[in-house]
C-alpha cells in the first residue's frame, strides 16, 4: 500500500505538497486540517473542550464578489469537533457592523458550513451533501439534497468585535470515527449595513461555488 505521510497532524496543511494516505489523494490546492473528538454544549459560550480543537481562518476573499474596503471585510477563526453522530463547529466572527437588512439569508452576516460527507466531491450535490447557514441573529437557513433543518442546532451571540456562532450538525450516513475524512469548506457572508453582501471569504476555495459543487471543499480529518 502506498502511504506517504508527510504532515504534521497537529498543524493545518495548505497541501502544497501532494500526500497520500490509503491510496487518496489531495488536491494540491486543497487544504485540510484536524478535528478532536469532543461533545461540546450548544449555548453559545465556549467550553473547555473547544479548547484543544485546532483553530482555522476563514479569511480568503472572493475577489469577483468584493464591493467594500479589503480592511474592514468580516473573517473567522473556527475550530470543529465531532463525536459518533455529529459534527460541531464553532465560529469567532470579527465583524464590526452587524446587518440582517436584505431578504435573502446569504447576504445577511451569517456562516455557511458545507459538508460533504462521502467525499466524493461531485460537482453537484448528492445526497449527503448539505449547506448549513447560521446569521448572527442565529437564524438557521441553507439547502442542498442533504439538507434537513431538523439536523442542524445553532446558538449565535453578539461580542464586542462581532459575533459568535456554535452549531451542531447531525451526521446522516454512516457514524463517525476517528481515521474518517469529510469534505468541508466554511464562508462567512458580510453585509456591511447596505442590506447588501459586500464581502463574502471562505477557508479553502475563494470561489462563490460551494453551495452547487462540493469538489473544491477542503478536508477535515477526524482525530480522537
Ligand atoms: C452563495 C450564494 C448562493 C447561496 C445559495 C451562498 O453560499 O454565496 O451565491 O445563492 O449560497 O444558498
Ligand atoms: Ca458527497
């Protein structure tokens, strides 16, 4: 079997380099990082158990979608946990001007979480693939062929920089384990008072094509 291993698993990996594990392969451009196994308490504060997740940014901004100053776009620091039914995800938003003026849930501030979980990376969606949106005003929204509301928990609170989101999202197909991989991209959208999206940044793949194609997500490998 071809296993080359050439990472350190503590860190996040912008895959440059090309690895393989169990005969996969990354996409160069690809990024991945570690989730820690961890049941954290849906609130809105920030457990103790979070604490040794790796924290990712989410701040690649999609250029073609930019129509405010590059400086005061909001960003993310993430951090994602698991346990056999779930995956958690907790978001630490900085974002200056808070707005849920427009209609259409994807330009009010709010955080997308896209989950593939086959990782099959089809260029449409399939069955298990989901798009999970929480605004600062906590207000679930998203699509997808594996989109269920009733799968999705979420609490969002204010913070003097912007917000916090903390949601966890039920897993459909088989259960989790430590080993397993899924695909994965986060995108924070910002309305900066217009009622307008001014801004939209992801963590793996600045284009705005994550809610119709999972073969650009990034990977998230599950970690005890
Ligand atoms: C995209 C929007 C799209 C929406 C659909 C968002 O992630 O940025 O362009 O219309 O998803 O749910
Ligand atoms: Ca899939």
């Amino acid at each position: 079997m071809f296993r080359l291993i050439c990472l350190s698993l503590s860190l996040a990996v912008t895959a440059s380099v090309t690895f393989a594990q169990d005969g996969e392969t990354i996409k160069s451009e690809e990024q991945l990082f570690v989730a820690k196994h961890g049941t954290p308490r849906i609130d809105g504060n920030i457990d103790e158990v979070w604490k040794q997740a790796q924290r990712v940014d989410v701040n690649k901004v999609i250029d073609r979608l930019l129509t405010i100053d590059k400086d005061v776009v909001a960003t993310a620091k993430v951090r994602v946990l698991w346990d056999t039914d779930h995956v958690y995800a907790l978001w630490q938003v900085k974002d200056p001007q808070l707005s849920s003026k427009s209609r259409d849930p994807w330009d009010q501030d709010s955080v997308e979480f896209f989950i593939d979980e086959n990782r099959k990376r089809s260029k449409f969606y399939q069955y298990d693939d989901a798009q999970y949106r929480v605004s600062f005003e906590g207000k679930i929204s998203g699509q997808g062929v594996g989109f269920d509301e009733s799968n999705v928990k979420a609490v969002a609170r204010k913070t003097r920089s912007g917000y916090v989101v903390e949601m966890s999202m039920k897993i459909q197909g088989n259960k989790l384990k430590s080993g397993r991989k899924l695909g994965v991209e986060l995108q924070v959208n910002d309305d900066s008072g217009t009622g307008r999206r001014g801004a939209v940044v992801k963590w793996n793949h600045a284009q705005d094509d994550s809610w119709n194609d999972t073969s650009n997500f990034g990977t998230v490998l599950l970690e005890i």
